[in-house]
C-alpha cells in the first residue's frame, strides 16, 4: 500500500488567483514518481495560522509526508516555518541544512530560506520547500532517497543497513 502524502503550496498571488503554481504540481510528479499516493496540492495564503491549518488537515487526513512549497524566505509575510514549527514533535536539522546545502549549489540565495523538516507526534515528516519549482526538485531529490528509512525509523524500524 503506497505512503500517503499531501502538498501544501503557500503563497498569497496563487491563492488570489493572480499567478499560476508550478511548484505543487512539481511536488505532486515527483512523489507520485517516488510511489507515494497523492491528491492535488493544496494552495493557502501565506501566514502562520493558514499554513498550520492546512499542514494539520493534511495530517489529520492521514498523509505520513507533507510537503509545503513557498514562505520559507525572509519577507514579511513568509511565515512558513512559524506555521508548521507547533506541529513538530522533533525537528530534522541535518534535513534542512541538507536542503539548503544543495539548493545553494544551484542558487546562492538559497541560505536564506528559513524551511523546517521534522516528524510528528503521530510519525509523519514535514517537510518546508522553497517555492519555485527548482527548489521543489532539488529538495525532493535530497528527501526522497532517504524517506524510506526515515519512515521506516517513526514505526520502531532497526537501525540496519
């Protein structure tokens, strides 16, 4: 039975309908590529209580992975991060510095994103993207290699291989 997972895109011009995303479609190939199960993502407005929200639905409707794509920059209203952070049990630092390491190799500016990856409380992993298709796949391609373990580890998995 495939992993359920879900795609959250977090911005304000998508969510008024004043720009197209690329990046949750993006998401959404590549998961499904990866043999996870997932619907079209999900678009919200950026802002804490819209990101937690829509993350806490995602779960709530049984994803064990949940990708955000935007609002993980330094802008005013870039508030992934602040909305996924209270519904973390534990955080994967390494992760986020994994993504950010590789995203820099290809765009400078990619230190500045302020993304989270951890697990809930529930055994799920939360993973903050940059909101540009881009980041989408190279941040997809660090996670997906190592999503297996990881999932394998929230259920009691050995420390094997």
């Amino acid at each position: 039975m495939p992993v359920a997972a879900a795609v959250v895109v977090v911005s304000d011009r998508c969510a008024r309908g004043e720009a197209t995303d690329r990046s949750g479609p993006r998401a959404v190939a590549l998961l499904e590529e990866a043999g996870l199960s997932v619907g079209p993502p999900r678009v919200v407005p950026d802002g804490d209580a819209s990101v937690t929200d829509a993350v806490r639905a995602a779960l709530t409707g049984g994803a064990r992975v949940v990708i955000t794509s935007g609002g993980t920059g330094v802008g005013p209203r870039d508030r992934t991060p602040e909305g996924t952070r209270p519904l973390l049990d534990r955080q994967l630092p390494g992760l986020a510095e994994a993504l950010r390491r590789e995203g820099a190799q290809h765009v400078p500016t990619a230190v500045l994103s302020r993304g989270l990856a951890g697990v809930t409380e529930g055994g799920a992993v939360v993973v903050n993207l940059p909101g540009s298709t881009g980041g989408v796949e190279q941040g997809l391609g660090v996670l997906l290699p190592l999503l297996p373990h990881l999932l394998d580890q929230l259920v009691g998995g050995d420390h094997r291989g």
